[in-house]
C-alpha cells in the first residue's frame, strides 16, 4: 500500500526497513507503530511476522490504518488460506488485485471478503499447510502476538479444494487470553481475562446463525465503585463481564432477553464478540518461586507450580522464565526426579533461567530447582536482584471466564441439511506473573 | 504491504541480474500471442502478464514492452485486463508517449457491457496521472458518474478526485462538483455516498478562501440537513464510510441541547463496534457535541471508559498502543475521574517499552489520596525491571507523585530504599528526586541527608545524579559531618570529570560549604576557585571568577548571593504548555494524540486534515491557536502587544512615534537597509535613524566590529518590492491555496537575531523594513512560524508568499516561497534571506 498517490518520496520502504531496525540506534527499544520520519507518517502492523505499512502526509485517525491494516491482512488470509511469506510470494498479482480494490485513492473501499470475492478473479495459489512446520498440537493457537490467535483453519475461503467438494462447516472458537499478578505473597494483585469468540463459516448460502451464551451472563459492573471491590462470590457461577463490542453483522434483538446473538455470518474469518473481564476467577496455575542465599556467592532457587484444574484437561507449551542478578555466572538445574519432556537453560546474555513443560495435566504439581553461582557478593535483597516469574501455557478446552456457547443453531435449508459445527475454548497467558 | 518478492522465473539465460534479455525474451513471447484465439492462449498470456509483473515488482524496468502489453489487451479475460491495466498505470507516468496508446482501449472498456470492466478502465484511466491526458478523462467520467451500476458510479467519484489533484481547472470547470453532491444526498448505494463526500471534502478543503461560493459549500456539507441525512443512515455503510461521516458529525454545531442528547442517542450503539477506529471517531464526537455541558461532559467520560478499556485489551499490540493513546489524552485532561481505574494502567510483562512510558505516565496524573499507596507500591515494583529506561521512568514517577504532594512521608521512605539496591542508574535518578524533594520540602531534610550520607560518592558516576549529590553536599553541609571532606576528594579529581554541569555544582557547593564552616571548607574553597578559574569551560570558568571577585569584593554580600534563606519551590513547572495540549484535544482521534504535538509541528500545510486549512491561518495569528478566526488587518492597532499581525507602514510608523519604549525595535544597520532596498520609505528611515538612541544599538555595533556573529551577506538583489503592499488575509489564504511552493530553503541565521524572536513583533517590523509583510505568526519557542507577503514593485504586480519556520534555539530557518511569478522566487528568495539575516538582537 506504499506510496497509493505518489506524494511519498520512492524510497519510503528503505527508509521505514532503516528506522525500525535501528529505532534509537544502539538501544534495544521496539519502534512504536507510528512515527514521523521528513513529514511522512509511516504507520505499521506485524501480522504473522509480516510487517504491514501504510504512509501518509495526511494527520489521519491512526486508529483507522491500524484496523485497516488488519483487515488487509485478513483479507489476504481468507484468500490464501495461510498468510506468510511464501504464500504471498505466490499469490502476489492476487495480492495486487485486491489492494486495488480495497483502497481507492487513499480511501477505503470494499473490505470484506465476501463482498470482494465478487470483484476479484485470480484464483490463489494454495500453500501446502501440511508442510508448515509445526510445533506440537497447539501450533494453531500459538501467534506470538497478542492478537487473538487465528483458528486452525488454513482452508481458503474462496479456493477450491482439488477434488473435493466445498465442505459446509462453520468454525466458533471461544479464545482467552489472561492476565495475573501474583504478590510476593501469593494473593492475586490483579487479573483480567480478555476473550474473544472468533468464527470462520464456510456455510453456502450464508443462513441465519444464532448463538446462545450463558443465560446468567450480565455486562457491566457497577460504574462508580471501584472494579476491583469483588462482590463476594459473584453470585453462584454467573459471568460478569466488565464489557464488550460486537461484529457489525451480529444483531442483539434478543440479547438482552436471552443473551444470544443472531448474525448472517459473512465468509471469512471475523471476531463475533470482544470481551473483558474483571471478576475473580480462579487462575489455572498457582506459582510459588523463592530465592535465597545459600552459602558466600551462592544462591538457591524454588519454582513451584501447581495445576488448578481438573485432570480430564491438559495445559501444554508451558515456559517458564525467572531473570536473575546481573552477577550471576553459572546455574545448576535440579529437575524432579522421573520428569518427562522438561527442559532447562540458562541465558547468559540476558541473565534469565528458562524452565519449559511440554505438558501440565490438571492437579499436577511440578518443581524446579536451580543453584546460581556469583562473581560477585550479593548486596542485601536478592529478591530486588531476580525475578519476577513469568509464565505462558495454552489451555486447550479451557476457559477461565467461564463464558459458554449454549448452542448454535443454524437456519435450515433443507431437512439433510446438517452443516458441522465445531464450538473449541482455548486459554492462554497473556501477562502471567509471579512476584518474588 | 511488504514488497512481495517473487521468486524470479528460471531461464535459460545465465545473465541473471540486469534482467534485460528476459525482457526482450518476453517481449518476444507477448507479440507472437498477440493476435492469438488458439485455445489456452489466454494462460499462457497469463503466465507472461504474469512474470512481467513480477519484474515490476522488484524494480526490473519492463517499460520496454509496452507496446507489445497493450496488444494482448484486447481480450475478455478479466484477470488478464487487470493485469494489463496494473501494469499500465505504473508505467503511465514516466512514458506520457506510450500512454497516449492506452486511452483508447480504456476509453473503449469504459463502454463495456460489462460494469466491471466499465468500473475498472475508469479507475485505471483516472489514475494514469499524465496531465496532457486530462482532456480525455472528462466525458467517461461524466457517463461514469450516471452509470447504472453502483460500482461504476463509485469509482468515478473518486476518479473526479484524481482528475482534480491532475488538473484541478479542468475539474473545477466541468460540473463535477454539483453532480456528485447531487449523487451524495440521492445515491441509494453507500459506497457511492461515501466516496462522493470524501472527494468533495478534499477538494473544498484544498480550494479552501478560493471563492467564497467554496466556503459556502463547505459550510453546507456542514448543515443539519447533510449530517442528519447522513447520520439517519450511518447503519448502511461500512465501518470506515462510518468513520468518515462520524468525523463530519464531530464538526457539527447544533444549535440546541436537544440535538445534542438526539445525536448521542442516535450514536450510543457505536461505542459497542469492534472498530476501534468507529468508536474512537464516535468518543470525538461525543465529547466536541458536550463541551459546553460540563456534567454531560463529565459523564461521557464516564461512559466511554468501558470500550476504550476494551479495545485497549483486544486489539493487536498496535492498535492498543493507538487506543491508549486516546485514553492517555482523556486521563491528563481530567485525572479525576479516572483515578479509581488505575490498575488498568498497570504495566503488563512483556508490553513493548512505548506502551509501559504512556502507562507509567497515567499513573502519575491519576496518584491522590486514594489510590497513592497501592500506585507507588506497583511502581517500585518496576524499578527493578529488566528495562533500565523503564526503571528509570518508574523512579521518576515516584518522584513526581511526590512532588504532587499526597502522602510523601511513606513515598520518601521507598525513594530512600531505592539508594540501597545500590544499581548506578537507580541510585543516580533517585539523588536527583531526592534533591528535588528536599527543595519542595525542606522538612525532611533530615531523614535524606541521613540516608544520602551513606553514600559513597564513587558510587555515582551519572553527571545529574553526581550533581545532585554536590547540591545536597553544600546546601546541608552542617548536617553532614564528611561534607567538607568529601567535597575535597571529589575535587581531587577536577582534571577528571567530564561534566561542566558536575563542575559548577562543585564550585557552589564549596561556597555554601565555606560560609557554612569555614574552617574546615576553606581548603576545599581555594583548590576549587584555583581549579575553576584554570578550567576551559567558559561558564565554569565565569562562575568561578564571579566567586572569587565577589569574595574579594564583599564577604558577607558574597554569603548573602550565595546562602541566602531559602525558600521552599511550590510548584515545578510542567513540560508541556496546557495550550498545546488543547491544540492535540483538538484533533483528537488523529496521529497529533499519538505524537502529543498539534499537526502543524509533523505536517505541512496541504496534508493536513479537511476543514483544518481554513483555521490555520486563523490559529497561527493568535499564537496560542486557542481562537480560531482571522483578525482582519485593519482592526490592528501598533501599540497593542497582543496582535501579531501585520498592517501597513503607516500605522507602524504612527506606532512607534507614540510608543517608541513599549516595543522592541530590531537594531537596524543602516548601511545595511541602504544597500539593499533604495526603495526605503522616509517613514523607515526614520525609524534607522531613532535606533542610535537605543543602548541595545552599541553592542551590536560591537559585535559587528569584532566580526562576531555577522552572516555573510548575499549581495543586494535586483528584484525592488512594493513596501505598501496590502494583502488582507482571505486574499493571503486564496492564494496560498491556489499556488504551488515554488521554491523551498533551509538556512542559518545571526543567532543573536534568534534571540530576538523572543518577540515575534521583533521579526514583523524589521521584515517590514524591507517591504515584506508579516501575516500571522504563530507556535512555540523555539518554533516559530511566520506567514509573509510581499509584492513586485508595481501596483499590479505579482505577489510572493512566503511561510518561515525559525527554530530559535538551533538558529535554523526554513522557508517556503509561493510565487505569482515562478520566475522571481530566486531573486526574491536571496532578498528575504539577506533580511532576515540582517536581523540582530534589539
């Protein structure tokens, strides 16, 4: 999208690749998504560890090129079925012809999949999936963005599969992200779950759907106190959400009465429902982790943790990380004994301990020990020097929240006709903290 | 996007990299299917469009077959055609020749059956950019704009803006601007809507002051009937059409309460979209609607703090940031009432270090009674995070929460243990607080010295912290039994420290020292006056002079200059202007909340936002950019400091006959006038001839014998200008919109003359000595922005119009020439320069 009315100079891609490589010169520091470079706004998204740009000498709504960036690459995504280097390469005249058609001018046009597909006729080129490294079973859900990750599906909205009819099938994944800080004394400082339930349809015809939630759900805590005052116990199981947003096409006639919503899903990939959440809620892993000195230039560490859900769920690509002071030289790891699928390391650049799981089955306590040696004596509070524990895991068929798909009911046509459906939860670290 | 690269196709040809002969292979190919019907023709002419493009794509010049593309243009295939026209509108440009080929076949699928193909050509047409093809644009894009189909009619809405940024005459002349506001209030289809009221505002925008049947106009789109028409169908169109008429709405005066309470009902279920871009543009209008109705106000923040917090935790880390943002803007305009939300604004592990800087702040504004231990609590937290530039921002904060006076006995006793992390940068930014601290509280002068004491001097090696340190060392020297001591180690190492910042601390820290226990200090004294006084740096080595000349003169005057009782500091002034913080509110929803700084300091004029030229001007000539009309020039009075704009040389000359004392008038050499303008009034020579009269005039005189700071002078131009030129300002701001910048200049200037724009007026009286005309003025030091005029000699002649931007502290300024006559911008451009650097402190 560079460059769409010729008012930014010719080497505006060199001059963007040059400012966010070396943003502040030596120092580490990410660029910020905007900046200013002789009077040109440059404007970028990474998505699927592509960077999307846009330019402009306009004092535009930045809000308005981020969420267009995103549906661009969407776009291209229900397109291609796969969005990544190779796939673009490939299909880059398609790529072209639905840039022409999404911006005109510098203006947004047409940006739904659905209604493009009437517009644009290469056929993309479909990138074998299969031959996508993976890593594990829950590669699908794992985008290192905070972005909800995408589904699993890496099907083309509008390619047709070689041999195989058009299958009718309709995708509504319930995806959490959740937020905890836990105190040096293991009380939960603040937690947030941020969901999102995503759906990808490839139902012909585009019926009616309607999607039914929790009937005891409710939105909106009381304005005016603090969000933080927990209603003791919420009221017996019901989900309160702090608040949410909806997709255009969603229409809540009902939703006030029996909280589901009715939509006309349009091909592609789209969030149906953003939601927040502040209520307590049970976080499925419990952290305990503690440093002490053990002896002149040495230092022992403990990192506990134990899985708080049922053991009929899984948790999976579990990592964990620890800094530690700056002075320290070597670490010996002390697994338990028997542990299957763990791993441990010790980044010396970044003075960091890294512990990873492969899999958490629920109730199960897992513990890691570490001996740090220093180069120098340490100066009073260790617990100043080290930490905090951090942590990431995907859960799959687990939700925080609490947040249900009841049903989903879609029109029929016809009496055979019985599209599958697939209703899948997922959770995942988002900023999963332990203090020390 | 990311340039695609494609894989380049292999051939037989091993000279790869000029891509020469797979162009002349492929040029080949094209002509031998040209004609071709055979059946599959059209793949492989697909395959061939196809690696053309992808030579395009990474800069392989592929303009060589041209020729040979438009022949195998002639086809049905549309993703064929599609290709041919990509292809067409990149090379269009640089070969006007070879696109002359190509109007015929787009002419001609303009009146395709087919509305995709009719809708395509015209796109393409429109955007091939050439300016000698405009003529040929006009009747397709007419039938376009009546067509059948809603995208056809869609793309020549905005085609009609592409011909006008081609050639804006041959736009202005045919109808095109009745008609698509005729398809704007009628179209039954969105899109069409949409993109006629986008191309209509950017053209109006553009010919803003043009005529004023344009105001006119502007001010229509602007009426209850056009929003209201637009807004009862804001459901129809898509989220980004939605934006561009909530954008419209946010301009919208109502004339009473009730349409405002109308207007939000209407639009409340906005705030519920996905689209962060649909709901902030909605939170703009909300607020703008409300800004007369303080509870109203007030409870719009109220309402839009849920979604804002939503879209802040559900979009890509991206569009977070530009959310947050808003909220930030929204949170330093009234802290209040965000101060029970402040966990929202915790740092998260792993946010990206732009993120956890605007969050950081946040809890800052927000810290009061209720909140301030749990806030100060979390930040310490951070101090020892991984990121030292966040740690630091984190101390900071803690300092600043005390400085906002809520309970500092517990935040002085956490900033006191982060001494004792003992990390360098830590321990650096907390002397410094500390210092601040002590100079708002002197109260607890004896909890930090305590502390403070224990620190070893060798620890601290930043220059601000170390500085800090010295300041404690002599302002509390009879509370720290080592301070004479330690103040003598340190000056053992003079020679070595770097900082001259570090080195006039010693100076006056020794002083205070030596009054507070002259015995002990008095050795201190000596090495420090002798070091200072040997040192390179100029102002150590004044200071130093100063003390000793000062201790020779008068002991106790000497103790009185430098111990005198202190007072304790109540307020620290805030970095930023609250008028420029107003100016970001201003446009909000824009990249000006994400940059903090109002658009005219990141954008030039032409590209700002439509609706915001015609303010410019207006905004500039108040300074502050608080009110936005123009004060025409005759209201203009010389004795009134608060005007800046300019007025002819009679009442200027009146003015400074009556009022000579109350202006700073610029120290004019008088040679200097007489070599470049013979043409100088008797009125300005008088005013030369007043300026021997002003002290100031010696010193400069001064400095130019001694060479200083005196700028080559260019040597005087031919060009002569009118020095009664008048332009009033409509006229100014007709004509900057209409001409092009002819001519574009960065150069230095007299840095004593910088230091006279301390006083804008300063700069309009002496350019007007030299027959040109100050406008409006406007921004903060030390950017300053002047808009000028001036006009050939002649009643009739052709104007310049000139905009100056002067960096004051840099001594850099930069101007824009917009010329009636493209011609004399040159001869012009060296006479304004030559008067601004004549331009010298008053």
């Amino acid at each position: 999208m560079v460059a769409d009315r010729g008012v930014v100079p010719k080497g505006s891609a060199e001059i963007f690749f040059r400012k966010v490589k070396f943003w502040k010169g030596d120092e580490a520091e990410e660029a910020p998504p905007v900046f200013n470079v002789d009077g040109v706004n440059y404007i970028h998204a990474k998505v699927a560890g592509l960077m999307f740009v846009a330019t402009t000498r306009a004092n535009v709504s930045p809000s308005l090129v981020l969420e267009l960036l995103q549906r661009i690459a969407r776009v291209i995504k229900d397109y291609l079925g796969v969005l990544n280097e190779d796939s673009l390469r490939k299909n880059f005249v398609l790529v072209y012809e639905l840039l022409d058609e999404v911006i005109d001018f510098g203006y947004p046009q047409m940006t739904s999949t659905e209604v493009l597909k009437s517009y644009v006729f290469n056929e993309p080129i479909v990138v074998d999936s299969s031959r996508i490294p993976t890593l594990g079973p829950a590669a699908m859900f794992m985008q290192s963005t905070k972005r909800m990750p995408g589904t699993a599906v890496t099907k083309s909205v509008v390619a047709n599969e070689p041999g195989a009819r058009k299958r009718d099938e309709i995708f509504v994944d319930i995806i959490e992200k959740i937020s905890v800080t836990f105190s040096s004394s293991g009380y939960i400082l603040t937690s947030e779950v941020d969901g999102t339930i995503q759906m990808k349809s490839y139902l012909s015809g585009n019926p009616d759907i309607r999607l039914a939630l929790n009937e005891d759900l409710s939105i909106g805590r009381n304005v005016g106190n603090s969000m933080y005052d927990y209603r003791s116990s919420a009221g017996g199981g019901s989900v309160i959400l702090d608040d949410c947003n909806f997709h255009e096409s969603v229409h809540l006639d009902n939703f006030d009465l029996d909280r589901t919503l009715s939509l006309v899903p349009p091909d592609g990939e789209f969030s149906v429902m953003n939601y927040r959440m502040t209520q307590e809620f049970k976080p499925p892993f419990r952290i305990n982790a503690l440093i002490e000195e053990a002896g002149p230039l040495k230092a022992e560490v403990i990192i506990k943790i134990r899985a708080d859900f049922s053991s009929s769920v899984t948790g999976n690509t579990i990592a964990v990380q620890m800094p530690v002071p700056k002075y320290t030289t070597r670490v010996s790891f002390e697994l338990e004994s028997g542990a299957i699928g763990q791993a441990t390391d010790f980044k010396e650049t970044n003075k960091k301990l890294e512990w990873s799981l492969n899999k958490i089955v629920g109730g199960a306590e897992h513990t890691l020990r570490a001996k740090l040696t220093f180069s120098q004596e340490s100066h009073g509070n260790l617990t100043k020097e080290a930490g905090p524990v951090s942590m990431n895991f995907t859960i799959p068929m687990y939700n925080a929240s609490k947040l249900q798909v009841r049903y989903l009911q879609i029109a029929k046509k016809s009496k055979t006709y019985n599209p599958y459906r697939w209703v899948r939860y997922v959770t995942q670290a988002n900023s999963y903290v332990a203090r020390l | 996007m990311a340039p695609p690269v494609p894989n380049l196709p292999k051939t037989s040809s091993p000279s790869q990299p000029s891509g020469k002969s797979e162009v002349a292979d492929l040029k080949l190919q094209l002509r031998q299917l040209a004609g071709s019907i055979a059946p599959g023709s059209d793949d492989s002419r697909r395959e061939i469009f196809k690696k053309v493009i992808s030579f395009m794509t990474v800069g392989i010049d592929v303009s060589a077959a041209f020729s040979e593309m438009v022949m195998c243009s002639a086809t049905s295939d549309v993703v064929l055609k599609k290709m041919c026209y990509l292809y067409v509108c990149n090379y269009a440009r640089s070969n006007p020749d070879l696109a002359l080929l190509t109007i015929n076949f787009l002419q001609k699928d303009c009146r395709d059956d087919d509305p995709m193909i009719r809708g395509l050509a015209l796109r393409s047409l429109c955007s091939l950019r050439v300016a000698n093809l405009v003529e040929y644009l006009v009747s397709p894009l007419t039938t376009g704009l009546k067509d059948s189909s809603p995208y056809v009619r869609m793309v020549a809405a905005i085609g009609v803006l592409k011909l006008y940024h081609i050639s804006p005459s041959t736009c202005l002349d045919s109808d095109f601007l009745a008609m698509l506001k005729a398809l704007m209030l009628n179209d039954p289809d969105a899109q069409v809507v949409a993109n006629c009221l986008s191309s209509l505002q950017e053209i109006w925008s553009l010919e803003a002051g043009n005529l004023e049947a344009v105001s006119r106009e502007r001010e229509a789109l602007l009426s209850k009937q056009v929003v209201y028409y637009l807004l009862n169908r804001i459901k129809e169109f898509n989220e980004w059409a939605q934006c561009l008429i909530l954008e419209l709405a946010s301009k919208y005066i109502p004339s009473d309460s009730n349409e405002i309470f109308d207007i939000m009902n209407l639009l409340e279920d906005r705030l519920q979209h996905a689209n962060s871009a649909v709901v902030l543009a909605t939170i703009k209008v909300f607020l703008y609607l409300t800004m007369s109705m303080t509870d109203v106000h007030q409870q719009v923040y109220e309402r839009i703090k849920a979604p804002l917090l939503t879209l802040v935790s559900s979009g890509s880390p991206e569009q977070s940031y530009a959310v947050l943002s808003h909220l930030h803007l929204l949170v330093m305009r009234a802290p209040i009432l965000f101060s029970s939300d402040y966990k929202h604004f915790y740092c998260q592990y792993s946010e990206p270090v732009y993120v956890q800087k605007l969050k950081l702040e946040m809890l800052t504004a927000i810290a009061n009674e209720s909140n301030t231990y749990e806030i100060v609590t979390e930040l310490c937290e951070y101090v020892a995070n991984v990121d030292i530039s966040i740690s630091r921002e984190s101390i900071r904060a803690v300092g600043k929460i005390a400085l906002q006076q809520y309970d500092v006995n517990a935040i002085v006793d956490r900033l006191l243990q982060f001494l004792e992390m003992e990390k360098d940068y830590v321990t650096a930014e907390t002397l410094v607080l500390v210092k601040d601290l002590l100079r708002k509280y002197p109260q607890w002068s004896h909890d930090c010295i305590a502390v403070v004491g224990n620190i070893s001097s060798k620890n601290v090696q930043e220059p601000k912290g170390k500085a800090a340190l010295i300041w404690m060392l002599g302002e509390y020297s009879n509370d720290m039994l080592d301070a004479p001591y330690i103040l003598e180690s340190l000056l053992e190492n003079w020679n070595e420290e770097q900082a001259p910042e570090v080195r006039l601390h010693l100076l006056t820290a020794a002083m205070k020292c030596f009054f507070k226990r002259p015995p002990e200090a008095q050795k201190a004294l000596g090495v420090a006056l002798a070091a200072g006084l040997a040192d390179s740096h100029q102002d150590v080595h004044d200071r130093a002079l100063f003390y000793y000349r000062l201790l020779q003169h008068d002991v106790s005057v000497a103790e009185r200059v430098v111990n005198p009782p202190k007072q304790a500091v109540s307020v620290f002034t805030d970095a930023q202007s609250s008028e420029i913080k107003d100016h970001v509110f201003d446009e909000f929803n824009t990249l000006s909340v994400l940059y903090q700084k109002p658009a005219y300091m990141f954008t030039d004029k032409e590209h700002r936002g439509p609706f915001e030229l015609a303010e410019e001007l207006g905004s500039l000539s108040l300074g502050t950019g608080s009110v936005e009309h123009v004060i025409p020039a005759q209201s203009y009075e010389a004795s009134d400091n608060d005007l800046l704009l300019g007025t002819s040389e009679k009442e200027e000359s009146r003015g400074l006959g009556n009022n000579d004392s109350a202006y700073s008038a610029p120290g004019y050499d008088t040679s200097l006038i007489s070599l470049e303008d013979k043409q100088v009034q008797p009125e300005s020579n008088f005013l030369s001839l007043a300026v021997p009269t002003m002290p100031s005039h010696t010193s400069s005189v001064l400095d130019d014998l001694l060479g200083l700071g005196t700028p080559i002078i260019p040597p005087p131009p031919t060009l002569k200008l009118n020095p009664k030129a008048v332009l009033d300002p409509s006229n100014f701001q007709r004509k900057w919109g209409q001409l092009t910048t002819s001519l574009t200049e960065e150069f230095s200037i007299n840095p004593q003359g910088a230091v006279a724009l301390k006083v804008p007026q300063a700069l309009h009286r002496h350019m007007q000595g030299h027959s040109i005309q100050c406008i409006a003025s406007g921004g903060q030091p030390p950017s300053l922005k002047f808009f000028f005029f001036a006009q050939k000699e002649g009643e009739t002649s052709p104007f310049f119009l000139v905009e100056c931007l002067i960096n004051t502290s840099s001594a850099k300024a930069q101007i824009n020439i917009k010329a009636e006559d493209p011609t004399l911008s040159e001869p012009f451009s060296t006479l304004f320069r030559s008067a601004l650097l004549a331009l010298s402190p008053s």
